[in-house]
C-alpha cells in the first residue's frame, strides 16, 4: 500500500467525526449563514480540533470567502474545499526546516509518556533511516520498565540493527553514553535512543532526561541532535500541554504522532501544528514498522475529507 493510500486508512475514524460530518452539514445545508457557522464548529469541536483552533480555522476561511465566493450552486463542495485548503495552510508552517542529523554519528532521543508509542515509533524510524541508507544503532535506556530492553531487542533483531542495552535497573544515562561511544567506535550513521515512559508531573523522571542529555554532551557538545517527543493521538487536545512540558525540560525538536490511525480526535493534529512551535515530523498510522509517514500537510488536510474509494 502506498503512503497516501495508507493515510487515508489511517485518518478513517478522524474522517468520519469531521470530513464526513462536514461533507453532511454542507450537503443539508449548502448555504452560507449562521446555521452553518455553528454546524461547522459543531463539527469540528466534536473531532478535537480545540476550540481555539476552530474558531481560527472559522475566521480564516470566512476571510477566504470574501476573496473567492463559491458558485451559489456549488456551496458545499466550494465551502468544504476552501476548508481543507484552509487547514492546510494552517498546518503547514509545522512542517519545519529539514532534520538536524547530518552529524555522524548523529543522536536522537526519543521520550514521550508511558504508552505513548516510543518504542513502536523507534522501530519505524529505524526503517525509515534504513532505507535512506543510514547506518542506525540502538541504546535501550528504559531500564525502568521490566522487559522494556527485551521489546527494543526484538525489534532490532527484525531489523536487522545491533541494540546496546545493561540489565534491568542500570543508570539510563550510562547506557545512553555507553551507547553513543560504540555508535562512534563503529561508525555507525545515527543513534536512536529509547527512553522510559514518565509521566510530565513527575519531577525526578523529567530530570533524568536532563542528565541523558548532559552525558551525551560530554562526548559531543551539539547532541542529542534531534529529539522527538511521541504523543498518542488519542489524547486529543492533551497532547498540547504534554508538548509544553517536554519542551521545557528536554528541549524537544521535533513531534511524532503515534496511533493516529486509531482515533477519531485526528482534528488535534491542527491545533498541535497551530498551538506548538515544535515541527510536527512523522505520523503513525499502525502497529508495524512501516506504518509510518513523514508529515505531509497537503496529504492529511486531503486525507481528513478524501474517501477510499475517491482515491485516484
Ligand atoms: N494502532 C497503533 N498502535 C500503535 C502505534 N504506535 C504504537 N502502538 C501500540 O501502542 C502500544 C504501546 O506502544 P509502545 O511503543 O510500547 O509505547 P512506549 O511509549 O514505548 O511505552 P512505554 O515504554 O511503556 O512507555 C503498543 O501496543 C503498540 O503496538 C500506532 O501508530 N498505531
Ligand atoms: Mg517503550
């Protein structure tokens, strides 16, 4: 399947609650008025899209409307397709300058809450590396959960990339600096490093973050070079405030959606590239490695009102 067709799969349930939802309220109601102002909200709200981002997205597409008029018998589709362009150029500025990992070796760190999606996420990003021809190692430093190296082990053997790793309970500094001199030793293109779940409020997991990154500086002044934080799509407009506790504490550089393929509150994804100045870099779409795409603001504005069988 290919990338596209695998977004708009993966944006179904989103498309439903606000593609689909839209598409109904223009058709029973192909007029541009209050009633359908309020439906528009209405529709919108209900996918998550925050009520800050959807009266924004609101105002700028009534400014659109007084630029490009729609044929008075073409309101719905007119009306719907200045949406989606409204929301793509919304979106867009989050797609960021280009990645920060031409050094070599190169070091991103990924964190995020428990649950989020990290360790899936890495195992996508190690094949999305892999196929750019990098050469990628992996540092288990979730020495906190039981069986977490074990989880990073088993995807590194089905992808074919060495994973450094300590027992159960080491210091996950250690593990990442260990890591990072082997990555160096062996020439090795990127490292991605796997961290612990923590929760946002808790204090001492936030700063052994901190310390991951100070160790990584002791051998390069400039790494982590990227790191990404993996929020679960289905936290909805939650994602928001974890974004701005990460940020604070581990000086997060770029944002992977994950499990967006299973959620109906997609429309958060508009109010996290509005909201954050972080870019927004990959989406997860699924549980396997290759379910993964790097964020596409034409495609996903296209994809949250475009179905299957429409497909070109
Ligand atoms: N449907 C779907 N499931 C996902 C996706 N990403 C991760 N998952 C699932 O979410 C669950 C948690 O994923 P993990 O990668 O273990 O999450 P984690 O953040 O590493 O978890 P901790 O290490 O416990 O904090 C697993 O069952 C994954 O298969 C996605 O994009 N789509
Ligand atoms: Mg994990």
């Amino acid at each position: 399947m290919g990338l596209f067709s695998k977004l708009i799969n993966g944006l179904g349930k989103t498309r439903q609650r606000l593609g689909d939802s839209i598409r109904r309220v223009l058709s029973l109601h192909p007029r541009i008025d209050d009633t359908l102002w309020s439906q528009l909200e209405e529709a919108l709200i209900s996918a998550d899209a925050g009520v800050a981002t959807t009266a924004a997205l609101l105002a700028a597409l009534k400014e659109k409307l007084k630029h490009q008029p729609v044929e008075s018998d073409n309101v719905a589709e007119g009306v719907r397709l200045l949406l989606e362009e409204t929301i793509e150029e919304m979106i867009t500025p989050a797609i960021g300058n280009g990645l920060n990992l031409s050094a070599t070796p190169a070091v991103l760190l990924i964190v995020g809450v428990n649950g989020s999606g990290k360790t899936t996420s890495i195992a996508k990003l190690t094949r999305h590396f892999q196929q750019q021809g990098r050469k990628v190692l992996l540092a288990a430093a979730d020495t906190f959960r039981a069986a977490a190296s074990e989880q990073l082990i088993t995807w590194g053997d089905r992808l074919g990339v060495q994973v450094i790793s300590q027992k159960p309970g080491a210091d996950p500094a250690a593990v990442a600096f260990d890591a990072f001199q082997a990555a160096k030793a062996r020439a090795y293109d990127l490292l991605i490093v796997d961290t612990a779940g923590r929760l946002h409020n808790k204090d001492n997991l936030m700063q052994e973050l901190n310390k991951i990154g100070r160790v990584l500086k002791k051998i390069d002044s400039s790494a982590p070079h990227e790191v990404f934080l993996v929020l679960d799509a289905n936290t909805g407009q939650n994602m928001i405030q974890q974004a701005r506790v990460f940020q604070e504490i581990s000086g997060v550089t770029g944002l992977v959606l994950a499990k967006l393929d299973g959620t109906a509150r997609g429309g958060a994804v508009i109010s996290v590239c509005r909201e954050l100045s972080i870019p927004l870099r990959f989406i997860g779409l699924g549980e396997k490695p290759e379910d993964l795409a790097a964020f596409d603001p034409r495609e996903f504005a296209r994809g949250l009102f475009e179905a299957p069988e429409e497909k070109a």
